[in-house]
C-alpha cells in the first residue's frame, strides 16, 4: 500500500476489511489521496456533495474519491488553504478531513463543553445548519439513523429486534461498531445481530445514542484471538442519560423485561454483559426519554398487528429456499485437474439432481479446498443459500455434537441446575436463535473418522427426505422437518412461526471428504449411510509416461496446463525455485506412489514451499539438505502402517537417476539420513536385507 499510487479493491478481499483499509491509504498518501471514514463521510453527506451516508459508504473507493475532490475543488474557490503559510501548515486533504472530524463532533453537548470561543460558534453553526435542513426535509437531520439509505423510522418495523451494549472502547464509539471474541460466552454472540436491528449504546455509564446496524458479524484474529465486528450507524443523543439507579428502576419492571438476557437484573443492577436483549416495551420507553419524534417513536415500535405471530421474513425465506437449485461451478483457483471438466460435470451434476457429495481420494488431492469453493461459490450465486459450515469428524463424535442435547441455563436469571435444549452443528444449519430460518450447507472434513451411525443416526430419514421428531424440547417438541415445494402455506407458516422447528430444504446439501486409505482403519459406513451421498473420486494423475518415463511435464514451471501453472499463478515467487528442483519433486512424488499410500498434489506443493524456504532458489546447491529435510519431515508421516519392508525399500529407492519425459534427473539427497530417520520413525533396520 505504502509504495501504490493508486488503490487496489484487491486488498480489501485478501484482508476482508473495507473501511480500514480505505482509511489507512488515505494517511499513507495524504498529500494526494483522501482519508476515507465515517467523517470524511458524514462531512460530504453535509455538505450535500452526496445523498446520503448508507449510499456513499457503499461506494467503491474510486467513487468515494470522486466525491471528495468535487468537495474539495469548491474547499479551494471558497477557502483556499486556509493552514498554507502558517507555523501549523498541513497538507491540503488533511486540512479538509479536521474540518470534517469538527463536523461529526458538533452538537449541544459538546458546544456546552467546549471552552474555545471560535469552536463554540463554529459548532453552533453546525447545530443550525442541521436543524435547518432537518426542517427544510434534508438528509442530515440529526435525529435520523440511516440504513441502506432510509432513516430509522423506515427499519426499525415489526421485524426489527432490539438489543443494549455496554462499551468501554472508545474506538468502537468513533468508528461506529461492535466487537466481541468469538467464544462460548453468549452475550458475546454477535452473529444474533441482523440488517437493520436497533442497538442502544451505554457508553461509561450513560446511554449515548442508538444505531442501526449496517452489516452483519465478520470475523477477524489480532494476536492469535479470533474476534465478531459488526458495522452500525449511531445517532447520537443531544444528551446523555445517565444510567442511574432511577433509570434502572424503571428498566427493571417485568413489563419492560424480556425472558433472557436483560441488561438489568431482577435487583435492579446492570448486568456485566457486553451484548443484551432489549424488549419492544423498554425500546419504547427509552426513546419516549429521548423525546425523539412522533413519526419516529411510533414507527420505530408499532405494534405488532394482532394474530400475526409468523415472521414475515422467516416466511419468505422458507418459501425461497424450496426453489431448486442450478448450480454452474468454476473450479477453485491454484488446484489443477488433469481431468476438471469431468470432474466439474459430476458435481454439478450431483448437486443439481439432489444429491449430497462425498469426495474421495489420497491425501492432498485438494478434497476440502474444493468442498469449500463450491460452497463460497453457491453462497455468492444462489439466492437459496445462506453461506456454510465447515467442521472436521473426530471419533468422539455423539448425537450430543451433531444435533444437540441438553445443557445448564446460561440464561443469568434462570437457576444454575436449569437445563436446556441447545441446538448444535447440523440444527444450526437450519435455524439461528436470531437470525431465524437459514440455509447453510455443511462440510465435514474426513467423515468417516467419526462413528456414523452414533453420531449421524437421527439425520438418515432426513437425507432420505423424512422428517424426524427428537427426543428433546424447548417450548415445543423439536423437531426436524423436511420441506419440500408442495408444502401448503399453512404448513410453510407453521415451521415459520415455530422456533424448535428446523426445516431442511431442497436446496440445502452436505459435502463431506474422506481419505482413500482411511477406509480400512477408521469406521466404516453402513450401506444406509452411504446411499444417501453421490461418491465424487478426486484422484492424481498417472505420474508415468506409457514407456515408463516420470511425468516430471506435470510439474515444469515452462508448461501452461499443468500443476506448476495453477501454483505459479497464486504465488510467483516459487519459479526460481520449482525451475531448480521440479525433476526432483517428481520423482519423489512417483516414488511415493508406487508404493500403496499414495500422496496428492498438495503435498507436493507443501514440499516446494517448505523448500523454498529453505533458500534453494537463491542457493541451488542446498538442494540436497533441504530435498532430505523435506522427505523426512513430510512424506515419512504419510508411509505410517505400510509393512516394515515396503517402508525399507521406498527409502532406498529415493536416491539415484531417474529417466523423466523432461530429461534424466539425478535425484541427491542425504541417504545416510534417510535411513537413520526411518530407523527412528518406523523402528526398521538397514544392516541386513
């Protein structure tokens, strides 16, 4: 970024950040970019050189760019540069972002705070300037919330839910979002919150706005800890309200509270929680101490209509998801198959007739990176999907981790001893305590590791597309339904408005990898289990020539269509040293596999970037160090259970010429070490034949 002139959106998807990373280009090249924030966006929206905050913040950079250098062209006819000269002269956009860091802090409060007089007057005229348009019917009013270009008398409906935070980050207040670890606590569970839901904001012990949210739970990791930020829009109140022992009192009344995770306890003492819920009633009560407006405070919490209990939107989404699917699928960049139209046709193919995908094949073939492209790409494609789960099989896998069971009350008003109902991995792909009806698909890597009749029984019929009644409940029996495009509205309106019914659609799928040579050593699946999936083989090409030779064309880094290309494309770097070894690495691979424990590509690309790393494109003549290293590290885990005198030979076997399709390859690595450590590994001997 540092030696760009220009912005690249790449870098916002490889560091899946936006607003940051727009922010930071901007500091990095003040002198002849913008610094693009909720500042420099509010500012434009101002200054009425945008229509509205939720438009312009949705913009891609180039556009947001665009609009500040309209603003700025007039900033330099009405204003010039106003530092220029000065003992405090600063670069001309920085100028222009303070005068927008001003706007976003004027209001009464801080005109009441503030002891310098030029400041004072200047926020006054930003008061009046608002107030102005808020009259005049502008898009600035301060006492709108905007979302996706509407103010918060247009989302905060029937469907909106609404919610209470307690921050102490000041960053989260000025950049205007929530952050919390992804862990097992649940007022940490950001991905309850939705589009368009409400969130008051308890800032250091007063209530300082409320905010819409924008978008929903991210993810991101800062020294190792994997953390949720969700993106709201505050609106903040021209005074605070103290979050005092009356406001408590009041907050405290049954009538206002809801049945879980109320941010005021049953005493009357505010909960240490970070996120909690807040019903429509105490909502309402909240806003009516705000003195917001009458469209607003009775749009916000208009009533629900009598009798209509259904979601509207858990309804709509049900009713989508029963469409069929048709899925047109790319293969994942940086994987190559030798036979990738076939490969593509059969997939599509299976998921398009309704079949669920096992793929099989030896380690490294590429199984789960290519379980997850299908599913990142039907998420993007097919409005009937969701998004997907990705989860790997253990063997102590019960019914207990699968469908779920009974658990103690988390809720902090329910006794300790109080158990229930929790819905785990395949429930959640159905239904979210918040988010309602869902389709996400699941992958489950290396399948066959976990006990499948244990662990999967209760799914069967469901596969089969029967519906299943559990053994647990909640406020109804819990059931599992299958759904599918003759189901009445009535019944599509009864799963709707039953929360502890989960409905699996037609368009919803499993895909699952299982290693070849873990067939035998590992559970076995019953033929119940297995009719229910299509069986997809991804295997690795013949490594030898009809005459013999070592495919070492498979990996020359001089080819178009092969292995070294799809690398070469995610990671040029790695030429000079696949140029160095790439005759080396295919007689490895050929050795390995002329044993029964076959290895993928993958495996081989680990080894590649295990040797560059070593150097060996910089310094050829540590090929053999690191060619050994590589051997011994990496191929010697995957020969475990072959017979001692299998193991024995494939260890000889390595050094020496070998006659490639590219020319003969004279593969030297460290044979002495190669026996010693196999030795060690496998506890054979090399002293006697």
């Amino acid at each position: 970024m540092r030696r760009s002139d220009t912005y690249n959106p790449e870098w916002e998807e490889k560091l899946s950040s936006k607003r940051p990373m727009r922010e930071f280009f901007g500091w990095l090249h003040v002198d002849s970019q913008p610094i693009i924030d909720m500042r420099t966006i509010r500012g434009l929206v101002f200054f009425d050189t945008a229509e509205s905050v939720d438009r312009l913040k949705k913009q891609e950079f180039a556009d947001q760019r665009e609009r500040f250098s309209g603003f700025k062209s007039i900033y330099q006819e009405v204003v010039g540069h106003a530092t220029e000269g000065t003992d405090h002269e600063l670069p001309l956009n920085l100028e222009i972002y303070l005068l927008f860091v001003a706007v976003w802090k004027a209001n009464k409060s801080a005109r009441d705070q503030e002891t310098n007089e030029d400041l004072v007057d200047f926020y006054m005229l930003i008061i009046e300037e608002e107030e102005r348009q808020e009259n005049s019917g502008g898009n600035n009013s301060s006492q709108q919330i905007e979302s996706a270009g509407l103010s918060i008398t247009d989302v905060a409906d029937d469907d909106a839910n609404f919610y209470w935070v307690n921050q102490q980050n000041q960053s989260e207040i000025e950049e205007e979002y929530l952050r919390a670890k992804v862990d097992d606590i649940w007022h940490h569970d950001l991905t309850k919150l939705s589009a368009d839901d409400v969130v008051f904001h308890n800032y250091e012990g007063n209530l300082i706005g409320c905010s819409v949210v924008t978008e929903e739970a991210t993810t991101y990791t800062v020294r190792g800890e994997k953390y949720y930020r969700v993106g709201v829009n505050i609106q903040w109140f021209e005074e605070s309200i103290p979050v005092d022992d009356s406001l408590k009192g009041t907050l405290r009344e049954d009538e206002l509270r809801t049945d879980k995770y109320y941010p005021i306890d049953k005493n009357g003492g505010l909960t240490q929680t970070y996120l909690s819920n807040l019903s429509r009633a105490a909502a309402k009560h909240l806003i009516n101490r705000f003195q917001l407006s009458d469209k607003e405070y009775e749009t916000i919490l208009a009533p629900e209509e009598p009798g209509s209990e259904v979601s509207g939107e858990d309804f709509d989404a049900l009713r989508e998801k029963l469409n069929p699917i048709a899925v047109d699928l790319e293969l994942p960049n940086g994987l190559y198959f030798e036979d990738a139209s076939k490969l593509q046709n059969e997939i599509e193919a299976s998921l398009n007739s309704g079949k669920h995908i096992i793929f099989t094949g030896p380690p490294g073939t590429g199984k789960t990176k290519l379980a997850k492209e299908i599913c990142r790409q039907c998420t993007t494609d097919l409005p009937q999907v969701d998004g997907h789960t990705f989860t790997t099989a253990t063997s102590e896998w019960t019914a207990f981790d699968t469908i779920g069971g009974y658990v103690p009350s988390t809720d902090v008003e329910e006794s300790a001893d109080e158990l229930t109902f929790q819905p785990r991995l395949f429930l959640n792909c159905f239904r979210r305590e918040q988010a309602g009806i869902v389709n996400n698909w699941l992958v489950i890597d290396e399948i066959n590791r976990s006990d499948i009749d244990k662990a999967f029984g209760q799914l069967f019929s469901v596969l089969s597309g029967d519906s299943v009644e559990l053994p647990y409940e909640r406020k109804n029996q819990v059931e599992l339904v299958s759904v599918d495009g003759d189901a009445s509205e009535d019944e599509l309106r009864s799963i709707s408005s039953n929360p502890d019914m989960f409905p699996v659609t037609p368009s919803w799928r499993l895909l699952a990898t299982m290693n070849t040579y873990d067939k035998a050593s590992l559970y076995e699946m019953s033929y119940a289990f297995m009719r229910r999936f299509n069986f997809i083989h991804v295997g690795i090409p013949d490594l030898e020539t009809d005459d013999g030779a070592t495919r070492a064309s498979l990996l020359d880094p001089n080819e178009d269509d092969n292995y070294a290309a799809a690398w070469l494309a995610e990671e040029p770097s790695l030429e000079p040293t696949l140029e160095t070894v790439y005759g080396e690495l295919a007689v490895i691979w050929k050795v390995v596999n002329d044993y029964p424990r076959s290895i993928g590509p993958s495996i081989v690309r680990d080894i590649l970037g295990y040797v560059d790393a070593y150097g060996v494109g910089a310094y050829p003549d540590r090929s053999e160090e690191a060619l050994t290293a590589a051997i011994v590290g990496m191929v010697y885990p995957q020969l475990e259970g072959l017979r001692p005198d299998k193991q024995r030979n494939l260890v000889r076997e390595f050094a020496g010429e070998w006659e490639t399709d590219r020319g003969d390859v004279t593969l030297v690595v460290n044979e002495e070490r190669l026996e010693s450590k196999a030795a060690d590994y496998f506890d054979i001997r090399f002293d006697d034949e």
